[in-house]
C-alpha cells in the first residue's frame, strides 16, 4: 500500500494504521460502543416500561433484571467476537475475515445464553399480554445472531422472524381482545427490522472497511515483491551473461591448457575481465537499488502516510524541482525524508502532515510537518546509524543544516543544504 523503489515499509513491519487512533483501532472502538450502547439503552428504557410496573411482583422484577444483564454482557461479548482486533495480533487478524471467522463457527455458548436471557425477556411481557414491547430483546438477539451467517442465511432468519413476530403479535392482540390489532402486528415487526436494520448496517460498514485495510496490506506486500523480483531480474541480466561466457571461456581454456597454453592464458586472462566487469555492474545495480533520491522518497512518503490515513499536502517552490539539485544534496535530504515519515508513523497520531520543499538564496530547504506528536520520542535516536541526530552531523559535513520544532501537538522538521554542486566534497554524498 506504501512504497516505491525504497523499502521504507519493511523497516516498520508491525506498524499498523490502527496504533496511531486513526485506523481500524479506532473504528473498531466506535462500532462496539454504538451497537452495545444502543443496544442496551434500548434494552433498558424499554424493559423499565413494564418490569417496573406496580402489578409486576418482585420476584419477576429480579428474574427480569438478571436476564436483562446476562443479555447485555451477551451482546457485549458477541460483538467483540464478530468484530475482531485489529493491532499487530496474528491470532485476532486470521479472524478478520468474515468468512474465515464463520467457518470457525460461532460462539454458540454465549448466542445460548444471550437465547436463554432472550426467552425470559420476551416471555414474561407476552404472558401479561403486553403487545408491542416484549418484541425488544428477540430482535437485539436476532440481529446478533444474524451476525455470524451467511447473506442468505441471514435473511432467512430475519423474515423468519419477521413472520413469527407479526404471528405472535396477533395472536396477543386476539387473546386480549385489543381493538387495535394493526399496532400489535406492527410494532414487533418494526421493531425486528429497526434493530436488524441498524446493527447490520453497521456491521456492513466494518465489514467493507476491514477488507480494504487488508487489501491495502496486501498492495503494500505485492509492492515489495514487485521491488524484490526488478531488482533479481537486473541480476539476471547483468550477470546471466557474464557468467555464462565466463563459463564456456573457463571449459575453452581447460581444453587449450595442454596443446596450446598460451592461448589458454590469454582466454584466463578475458575470464579475469569478464568477472571484473561483472563485479562492477553488480555494485553498480546495488548502489542504484540501495540510492535513496528526494523526489523518490517525497512520492513515497506521500503514498505511505495518505495509506495510514494521514492527509498529506505536498508543495514545491517555484525555484526548481528536487531534479535541479547536485546527486549528493538529493540523497541526503532523500534520507531525512525517510527517517522523518518513518517517525511520523512510529510515534505520533497525526492526522495531517505536509511536505514543502523549495530552493531559495542558492539552498534547498526541505520542510516536513505533522499535527499529531505524542511525547518527546520524536527528539530520542533508536537507531544510531540512520537517526535524525546521525543525518544532522551528515548535513553539517555538507554544509547544511538540520532542525527540529515542536509547537504544541506540531512537530516539524527541516533540513537545509547548499544548492551548489561545488560545495560538496567527493564523499559528501557517499552512503
């Protein structure tokens, strides 16, 4: 989901959106508390309307409340299931798929138990003849239940209940001789589709934004491999062929060894080329796969911290692009661009960044900002040889320099280096 030609994703490879509160962590946090909050201030308000009433006797009141906290933690629990954790857990991750999750089964010991609770709650108000509310907690627990199956299977069950709702709603309404028999048949079934309605809506939302995360991993893998196998294809290339005239150069002269040694010599001595110049393509293509170039890494950065849900703004100056700048200047700053988005995704919870990079009065400056830092572990180095404390003394060597702001929540880093190609030194540039 993240990079380009650099592996900047692999030197973070459990990071994940949802650590930072702005990925499926998050959105996972909201879905549960809106269903079970809803779900159980519904279930209260409306099993409060009957339960306390004066002709209820006590002891129903406390069969009632305990079968109504047994369901609420029952509900609790099945959606924790149904939606599973998101952070960096293999376990709980080869449970995201909703197909994987049901072919493991549901939880059947608490779906029982939420059932059990259900059936108190729904019988006692239907013994007495109450026609609307004693459909609340069977269309909480169908909704639940609706939850671990399939689509069809899903809507089966739904107008399955639908039919035994509107069936038993009647039949109350006949009993009781209410003359309002439309209200008794459509107040349960409007009750069963409302929930159903609802909290399968909202499960349909997590659902598609969970298979997005996981496509959005898996471009970022595929983007990886893509970068793994370029690169084995210019070895391919470059030493496919060298390799192979080394090879029948090496048989030629082994035959020539004893009738003719000096032509044998001369075809050892295009051997010893050969492999020399096959050393120099291979460092050659190493050093092109491992240089790291600002317009490359600002096209990545962009990429990576816009996939971990970070809006990301990116300005050039007027005064030319980063292709104006000396090789030397461009890798540099190349790696401060890294380290600084690497940063951002590590330690704070930034949900706007932005990356401006200009060149004014003959030096190239290079801002990168976020709005989200946590603590001070932006300014401490975990990593001696690529830290921001490491690139400063490097800037420094070349001329430049390299500054650290923090304003509040806002952290910014900017780095600045001659514009010049005569202010670099031979090894300025080096890696």
């Amino acid at each position: 989901m993240r990079d380009g030609p650099s592996e900047q994703p692999s030197e973070q490879p459990n990071q994940r959106p949802g650590q930072h509160g702005t990925g499926l962590s998050g959105f996972r946090r909201y879905t549960w508390w809106s269903l079970t909050g809803g779900i159980t201030v519904s279930l209260v308000l409306f099993v409060r309307a009957w339960a306390m009433d004066e002709g209820v006797p006590p002891w129903i009141r406390g069969v009632t409340g305990l079968s109504l906290a047994v369901l609420i933690v029952s509900v609790g629990v099945l959606l924790g299931r149904r939606l599973p954790r998101v952070p960096g857990d293999a376990r709980d991750r080869s449970r995201a798929s909703p197909t994987r999750e049901r072919a493991a089964g549901p939880p059947v010991g608490w779906l029982v138990t939420g059932g059990l609770a259900t059936t108190v709650l729904g019988a006692v108000p239907l013994a007495s003849r109450d026609d609307g509310l004693w459909a609340v907690a069977p269309a909480v627990m169908v909704s639940i239940t609706a939850m671990f199956l399939r689509p069809a299977h899903r809507r089966t069950l739904i107008a399955g209940a639908v039919v035994v709702a509107a069936a038993l709603g009647g039949s109350v309404a006949l009993v009781s001789e209410d003359s309002d028999r439309l209200l008794a048949v459509a107040f349960p079934v409007g009750t069963v589709v409302s929930f159903a309605w609802v909290a399968l809506g909202m499960l349909w939302a997590w659902d598609i934004a969970d298979r997005l995360d996981q496509a959005r991993h898996l471009a970022a893998e595929l983007a990886v491999k893509d970068e793994r196998l370029r690169f084995a294809a210019d070895l391919h290339d470059i030493q496919g062929h060298h390799l192979q005239v080394v090879a029948l150069k090496s048989e030629l002269a082994e035959r020539l060894a004893e009738s003719d040694p000096a032509r044998a010599a001369a075809e050892m001595r295009e051997v010893r080329r050969l492999a020399s110049d096959a050393l120099r393509d291979t460092r050659a293509v190493v050093q092109g796969y491992r240089r790291t170039t600002l317009e490359d890494e600002i096209a990545n950065a962009s990429k990576v911290l816009t996939a971990a849900g970070i809006d990301t703004a990116v300005e050039h100056g007027r005064a030319g692009g980063a292709g104006t700048l000396p090789e030397p200047a461009r890798h540099i700053l190349g790696l401060v661009m890294r380290e600084a988005t690497t940063n951002v995704l590590r330690h704070s919870r930034a949900r706007r960044a932005h990356i401006a990079y200009d060149v004014e009065d003959g030096r190239a400056r290079l801002r990168i900002g976020n709005d989200g830092v946590e603590d001070d572990r932006l300014q401490r180095e975990t990593d001696p040889g690529t830290g921001l404390r490491s690139l400063t003394e490097r800037l420094e060597r070349a001329g430049g320099t390299l500054d650290r702001r923090r304003d509040g929540d806002r952290f910014e880093v900017v780095a600045a280096l001659p514009a010049d190609a005569h202010a670099y030194p031979a090894e300025a540039g080096a890696r």
